[in-house]
C-alpha cells in the first residue's frame, strides 16, 4: 500500500522516476566554459523589418563594453575590491572571481579563475545540479513498513520492519503520519519488536564533533539510512516573571529520556545564553546546570542526540505508543527477513523540493543524504563514500569534461578539508544548470538575496540574485546568478581562502555588487 506526497502526484498516477535522458557533453575552451546553446527554430523567412531589427539588437550589444561576443575577459580586480582587500590585509591571489554572461556564453572577469580552492558549501551547486539530471526532479525516497508473520487479529505475528531508504526529509511529523495510517490499516500491535533496518548505506563510525568540535550541532548528523528528525531533539525556552524560571519544552517526545521541566532566570545578557545553561547530555537524559537570561525571551535550542541516546528508537516507540500499536519487544536495529512482506509505503517530497532544502539553507545533512543517492540505478548493493564519489564522477567526465585530477570532491555538502574545486569549474556548473531543461528548478533552488535562506543578511542586489554561499574556517564563498540593473543576467563565482576568512564577507558583498552595477 503506498501513500505518495501530495505534491509527487495524484493518486493513482503513474511513477515518474524514470532518469532524465543524459544531457550532452560540455565543451571547454582555453578562455572560457561554452555551453552548446539550446536549439531553437528560427522562421523559415525574415522580413526587411524584422532584419533590421535584428541588426540593431546586434550591434548595441557589441557596443556594450566587456559584453561583445568574443570580447577579453577583464582581468584586472576593480579598484574600490583592490582597496578593501588592501585595507583587510588581504593577498590579491586569496580571491578567485570569475564572472559570465548568460546571454552571450562571454566571460565578463577572470582572476585567478583555475586555482583549486576549497569551495565549501559551494559544492552542494554540483551535487544537487548532478542529482537533478541523473535522478529527475520528481525522484522520491520511499521509507517501507515490512511484516515477518501472518495478521491475525490486528497482531502481527512476528516483527514489524521499517526499512529506510535515505529519505533526507523523515521528520517525525512524517513520521507520524506513517504510524497512524498502519493504524487505520488494522494493526494494533506485533508480537514481536520494531526492526529498524538501516542497511542501505554501508558507512564507518560517525564522529559528529570531529570536523569543528562542536558534537552537538545538528548540521553536523552524520548520514543515516533512517534519518529521523536529524536525530535532533529540539528544548524551548519560555521565561516566567511570576516564578523566575524558564520553562523548558522539547519536541518530540522520546520515552525514558529526561530534561528538566524548568531552569532558574538570571539578568544576565542574551548573547551566550546556551553556554549560560550549562548543558550536559547523557544515555538517559539531559541536565542543565546553569541558568536563562530573562533579556531572551522565548527561544529555541535544537540538540544533536548522541548515539547512545538511541534517538530513532525511543522516537518510533513513543510514536508506537502514542497511536496504541502495542509491541511484544523493544525497538531494536535489524535487518528485514527476505520472506516478510511488505506492508505500506511513505514517499519523501520530490528532489526538487528537497534541493530546496538543501541549498537554501545549506543543509549539510541533507546533501550528504543526496550524496549518497547517487549510485542509485547502478546496483542494489549497500552506498558508501566510494560508491557516491565514483557515481558524481561517472556524471562528470561526460556532462563537463573535467579531466580526472582537476577536482576533487569527497563529500556531497563540502563539509570536507580536502574538497577542490576552481571558480571556473564552478562557473561551469551554473553556466551547465541555466543550459539545462531543469534551470527553473535548479535556480528556484538558490536563496534569494536579501529575502531568504541564508541571503536574508545581504543588502546588495535585494531581490535580483539567486545565490549559494559557502563557509568553513578558512574559506568563505558566494556564487549564483545575478540579475544587473541593466537587465542583463549573469553567473557569479568568488572564492576567498585566508585565515578566519568568514570575517571578510564584505569582500564578496561587493564582488556581488560589482555584478550587480552592472
């Protein structure tokens, strides 16, 4: 029985996960990325108008300086990013910039376009751009509910299994969902326990502080077969004038784990309010030791569970109980038994949704879940880190032509130390996505700046960009497509790698703004 997303399909549709045809190979020039542009026809016959019309349009274009087909890149940094990255102390050679013009295929600015860089974030344009064209945008993830026994009764005689398959959207609302519709479907209960079969990724041992010492961040969950709610318990915090504490409030519920229904207020103020808790997580539960500035207000904490936790354990038997579906068993991981038998079907939004998600938000979790997607149509074997690699690569060779040792990529979100990736290459990438039948989709994808996402801080270009930023200790990025005010549309890749590079963002604002003045 399968239940899909509303906004999959109708009920009763047919499945559309059928792989996008392979689009062509991309050709590289020495100067610049040209993407064969897509064939439209053109009348039988011309009028004398209409000629003329047409070398009007021609000849104002190449007057436009910088813009004419065919015309030198500037390459050249303007003066007022010159005199910013001088009065930050910054090398010249710490920025890679390149610019392209969507019209004509020109690149408009080079500097220091083919130097591998760690592009952070930035990866994620590669990975959902990959993911579009290999999987489809209406591409689902189907998380199953199996049985191992007869239904006698509305007790399933055995084990039930839920089996992931990667879905990067499982929250527990969903999750929800799935538990009372197995209700509606008659079954009130198992003899046995909940198996939850995890198998479909093959991954090591996931260290959750390893990357930036901070294990308890949910952007840095590690990739799960059954990614439940990122494995994240979110506390809130209300204050109370009356009695001098904040009450505390977590979602959702998870059975046997304890918190405090309450911490003492202090008038200290708001700025370092988590590290004024003092939070300590543990198996069994969770203390605070300190106290809540009252200047905060209400506010929200989401949590990364530790393994120990048992997260999506005590997650699905809370919802089990909540719906009264009784079990014989704890819930436990374990593998489904080839001889059980399915019994329904929860669908994951369609990856255009989710790439939403992904890039908007930089959702790092997510995109390694979309990662790992990627051998998908290869084999039915576990995915590991290898698998997801050799699959973006076989998207690669013939979709951009890079040759082998000019990049690497290891993880899908480039939460990684040894990502690179050049501007040029990253120019490619959008130059390939605004080609590709799936631009709408691709481009929806992107913040839009000054509106939403992570592009609610920018001042510059409000409205007119679609943009994905990147940032890790020592590298911080932006690149998208810009919309000038002369109305031309343009792709945009800046990359700078210096110490605390996070700190001078403002060298990209006005990279953007450059563009955008345009």
């Amino acid at each position: 029985m399968t239940y899909p997303h509303p906004a999959t399909r109708p009920h009763g549709a047919k499945s559309l996960h059928t792989p996008l045809r392979q689009s062509p190979p991309l050709t590289m020039p020495p100067a610049i990325p040209a993407i064969p542009a897509l064939a439209r026809p053109l009348p039988q016959a011309l009028s004398r108008r209409d000629c003329l019309r047409l070398a009007l349009a021609t000849s104002t274009l190449a007057a436009l300086p910088g813009l004419a087909r065919g015309a030198a890149p500037q390459a050249e940094l303007p003066a007022a990013l010159r005199q910013l990255m001088r009065q930050r102390k910054l090398p010249a050679d710490s920025l890679s910039w390149v610019v392209d013009d969507l019209t004509t295929g020109d690149r408009v600015l080079s500097w220091q376009a083919d130097t591998p860089r760690n592009p952070a974030s930035l990866t994620k344009l590669l990975t959902t751009l990959c993911a579009l064209e290999s999987l489809g945008p209406t591409w689902t993830w189907k998380t199953e509910i199996w049985r191992t026994g007869p239904l006698i009764d509305g007790v399933v005689q055995g084990d039930l299994v839920l089996v992931g398959d990667g879905d990067p959207k499982l929250q527990w609302e969903r999750l929800w969902l799935l538990v009372q519709r197995l209700r509606q479907a008659g079954i009130r209960g198992a003899t046995g326990g909940l198996l939850l079969d995890r198998s479909r990724f093959d991954l090591p041992p996931h260290d959750p502080g390893a990357f930036d010492n901070e294990p308890l961040r949910p952007a840095n969950a590690g990739p799960d077969a059954l990614l439940m709610q990122f494995q994240s318990l979110q506390l809130r915090f209300t204050p109370d004038a009356d009695t001098q504490q904040a009450r505390v409030a977590a979602e959702p519920s998870l059975p046997g784990f304890e918190w405090p229904s309450a911490v003492p207020l202090n008038r200290q103020p708001c700025g370092s309010w988590r590290e004024q808790l003092k939070l300590r997580v543990e198996a069994q539960g969770l203390a605070l030791d300190g106290s809540y500035p009252a200047a905060c207000g209400s506010l929200n904490w989401p949590i990364l569970m530790p393994a120990e936790a048992r997260f999506p354990h005590r997650l699905m038997a809370g919802l089990l109980q909540d719906a009264g579906i009784q079990l014989g068993s704890p819930v436990t991981d374990g593998l489904r038994p080839p001889e059980s038998l399915k019994v329904m079907t929860l669908e994951s939004p369609p990856l255009a949704e989710v790439i939403r998600d992904i890039n908007k938000f930089s959702n790092n979790v997510m995109a390694e879940q979309l990662f790992l997607t990627l051998p998908r149509g290869s084999d039915a074997s576990p995915v590991s880190w290898e698998s997801a690699q050799a699959a973006l690569r076989r998207w690669v060779e013939p979709r951009l032509g890079w040759p082998s040792d000019s990049w690497q990529v290891l993880r899908g979100s480039g939460l990684s130390r040894d990502t690179r990736l050049s501007a040029a290459q990253l120019a490619h990438v959008l130059m390939a996505g605004w080609q590709s039948p799936l631009m709408p989709e691709y481009a929806a994808s992107l913040a839009l700046a000054g509106q939403d996402g992570t592009m609610t801080r920018l001042q510059s270009a409000t409205g007119s960009a679609h943009l994905k930023s990147g940032s890790l200790r020592d590298s911080a990025a932006l690149a998208g497509y810009v919309q000038s005010r002369s109305g031309r549309r343009h792709s945009f890749v800046a990359i700078l790698q210096a110490p605390q590079a996070g700190e001078h963002r403002a060298v990209l604002d006005q990279a953007l703004s450059w563009v955008h003045d345009r």
